[in-house]
C-alpha cells in the first residue's frame, strides 16, 4: 500500500507540472520551456527533460537550475545522459549538437558545455568560421566544477578534469587534464 501510495503521490506531483511544461511549450516554444525547466525543483527536471525527448538513464540526480540554449531540433534530443550520472547546479548545455554522457560521469557545478561557437551576424564572421561538433563525455569521468567544454571534444573513460579547465581537444581515458587550454598531467593507475 505504501508503495502505491508512493507512485500515486509522485504522479500526482508530476502531473500539473508537465501539463504546465506542454503549455508553454506550444505556446511559447522550447526557449521559454527551457527558462521553465531550470527553475524545477530538483525531484521532476529528469521527468520533463525525457517528456521533451532527452534520453535519460536510471538513477540520474540533475540538480536545481541547469541552463539549455539552444536546442534547435526543437526538444531536448540531443541530450543524452547514462545511468547513475550526476550533474551539479548551474550546468550549461549548448543542444546544437548532442552532447553525450556515459554511465556514471560526474558533472561538477557551473560546467559549461558548448557545441558551437561562432561570433553571429558580425564583421568578425569574415575571420572565424562556426564551429560545430558532438560532446562526449565517456564512462566515469568526472568534470570538475566551473569547466568550460568546447564543440567536438570527447573525454575519455575514468577521465578528470580540474576545475575551472578549458577542454578544446580530445582528453584520453584514465587520464588528468587542468589548465587554459586543458593539459593532461598524469595518468590513472587502472
């Protein structure tokens, strides 16, 4: 009975907050969906991420206020998350391009994850081009807090990166990496 009374409980949670997240977005469209979601409480972002096509593994804890720009498929599919991953507050997913998080990977606070860069509709168009790629973090790496991650990065098995690191090239598995641009200084014993 507890149990029923549990899963009753959360849908009954659940329910008039997806059913807002619908409305605004046909209304309004992903952008203002997307301010919704990072004011949730933690409990319900993972519900109304996969209700807008994110692919989100088992026990996942996605903290209060994660940011999304940018989602130009028009929901949130080019989120991929693994099972038992966690990411901290404040996290920034740039959804041009998927970015892609094995199972078990930790996401520190205010990590930022970009998947294009480009200076816009400027003089500066003329002298860097837009840059575009797929992000992937691979199985139980750990990115520390306040890391900026750019476009076509892939970050290798059991992985660390220290805080505040900029990460514009590949980082190979069980290996450290810190530093502007990120630099790998050691290995991990296996």
């Amino acid at each position: 009975m507890k149990k029923l009374f549990r899963k009753s409980g959360k849908a009954l949670v659940l329910f008039p907050i997806i059913i807002k997240a619908v409305f605004i977005y046909r209304i309004f469209g992903i952008d203002h969906l997307s301010n919704y979601i990072g004011r949730l409480p933690k409990q319900v972002v993972r519900n109304v991420l996969v209700r807008f096509g994110a692919k989100i593994g088992e026990k996942v804890n996605i903290s209060t206020a994660i940011i999304i720009d940018n989602a130009i498929t028009k929901d949130y599919s080019n989120l991929v998350i693994g099972d038992r991953c966690y990411i901290g507050k404040n996290v920034f997913f740039d959804l041009v391009e998927p970015v892609i998080i094995e199972i078990e990977g930790v996401i520190s606070a205010k990590v930022t994850f970009l998947t294009h860069s480009d200076p816009g509709e400027r003089l500066l168009r003329r002298y860097f081009k837009r840059k575009t790629g797929k992000i992937r973090v691979g199985r139980g790496a750990w990115i520390g807090a306040c890391t900026t991650i750019m476009p076509g990065v892939s970050i290798g098995e059991c992985a660390v990166i220290g805080a505040n690191a900029l990460v514009n090239s590949d980082i190979p598995p069980y290996s450290v990496a810190v530093g502007v641009p990120a630099r790998v200084i050691r290995k991990i014993n296996e």
